[in-house]
C-alpha cells in the first residue's frame, strides 16, 4: 500500500541521497505537493532557495493554503521568507514569469505536471536545471495524462495513495483512471500514413530519401523529449520515415 508514511520515508531518503529527480503520483490528488513540501521546509538543510512552478499563478494561494498562509499575493521574483532560513519563490509554467526567479536554486518543484506535455515539460525542466537545482520535484494531480517525458530524468519513482486514509476517495480515483483514456500526445492533426503509429514513437524529420521534404517518421525508442534527442549520441535513436522507408540517424533536427 502507497501510504503517507511510506512515500514520506521514500522522499526523505530521495532528499538525503544523490539522485536529482522525483516524480511523485498517486490518488491522493491534493495532498502529493503538500507532503512534499512539508517535508522539505522541515527536513532539508538551510539556507535553501525553493522555487515553486505552479501551472497558473491564480492557484498558487489555494496550494499554499494547507501548508502556508501567504501574507501578500505572490509576486514572481520576489521570495517568501519561511521560519527556519528558506526562501520561497514562485512562477509558472508560461516561460514569461521565469525571467525574474532566482539564478541559482536548491530545490525546485513543478505541480501540476499534469499542464505539461513531451515538448513543454522537456523546456520546463531543462530551463530549471539551468539554475542549479540540487533536487527537483515532478508532481502530479491526476494520474490520466502521459507522463513519458519524465523518463529522460531518470527519476526516482514515489506513489501516494489515499487508500489508507480516504479509500473511498481512492476507490473513485481507480475508477476514474480505468473509465479515462489517455488523450493523445501530440494534438496536431496527423496525415494517413502516420495514424497507425503510436504517438510516443512519433517524430519528424527532414527526409533524405525519396521524399526530401519534412515528414513524420517512428523512432526505434519513446520519444523522451526534445533536448534527450537531440543531445543523443548519432545512432542512439534511428527514425524511419513512414511515408518512404529511409532511416535517418541525424537526430540534431528531428521535433514533435
């Protein structure tokens, strides 16, 4: 059973050893980030910059609120000081709040992950690590999107259920998550010949073969994200075009 008093220990190990990634899921909508972050603001060594990175600044007060009565509406740029040595800063997912938040961090979180997709959660994680974060927190709401992306991190795997606490509140998320299907990675509208592919294997290229134009290809792994492809070393993700048949290894310019 994924209980609090197990994934409190699993984030309590995660905080004092050498992995940098966490992703934590569960039925528990509501009560993942705040675990988190409870045990974060009492557990980790101060002085500490957290930066929290809500998807839409009108919810940052209503995620707070179980855990900290902010006195003033947050700001982006400008920190909350916490008892105990911690800053607090906060933005969201729209790339025009990052520019004020710190440079150099400790801890960052990302909730809910839920708002992000392979392309934007790949920008989103990849522009926090720019800042130096020691760890970092991927946390969900609802366990009914594709959180793939996430693999390319690596990280430790963390589950909170409210099966202990609230089962009938856990039995209803179950049966949402059956009764829901997984909507599709990618929205744009695909062509014929690239319907029948599934959409984590899917990615485009610039064709060498006798197409020579741009067109959808499938990849030999899960697309883990923009920047893992295009940092891979050549021949790691080889993509076959679906239109013509051409295998193409020159992974630098392939996109969702």
């Amino acid at each position: 059973m994924n209980t609090r008093k197990k994934a409190t220990q699993e984030i309590i190990s995660f905080l004092q050893g050498n992995e940098k990634f966490l992703l934590l899921t569960g039925t528990y909508q509501n009560q993942k980030h705040i675990l988190a972050l409870s045990i974060i603001l009492s557990k980790y060594p101060t002085p500490a910059t957290i930066l929290f990175r809500a998807n839409h600044t009108g919810n940052i007060e209503s995620f707070m609120a179980p855990i900290l009565k902010l006195p003033r509406r947050p700001r982006a740029g400008i920190p909350f000081r916490i008892k105990g040595g911690y800053n607090l800063y906060f933005d969201t997912i729209n790339l025009a709040s990052w520019r004020l938040s710190p440079n150099n961090i400790d801890i960052a979180i990302v909730y809910p992950i839920d708002s992000l997709d392979y392309d934007k959660g790949d920008e989103c994680v990849h522009e926090l690590l720019r800042r130096n974060p020691q760890k970092v927190f991927l946390i969900s709401w609802t366990d009914n999107k594709d959180f793939g992306w996430t693999s390319q991190f690596n990280p430790v795997y963390v589950v909170f259920d409210a099966e202990e606490e609230r089962p009938d509140y856990h039995q209803r998320m179950i049966e949402l998550l059956d009764s829901t299907p997984t909507p599709p990675t990618i929205t744009k509208k695909l062509p014929k010949y690239a319907i029948s592919t599934p959409d984590r294997f899917l990615v485009k290229i610039l064709c060498r073969g006798r197409c020579r134009s741009t067109s959808w290809a499938r990849l030999n792994l899960p697309y883990p994200g923009k920047s893992a492809v295009r940092s891979a070393p050549i021949g790691k993700f080889r993509a076959v075009c679906l239109k013509c048949g051409y295998e193409a290894t020159d992974n630098y310019n392939w996109y969702r």
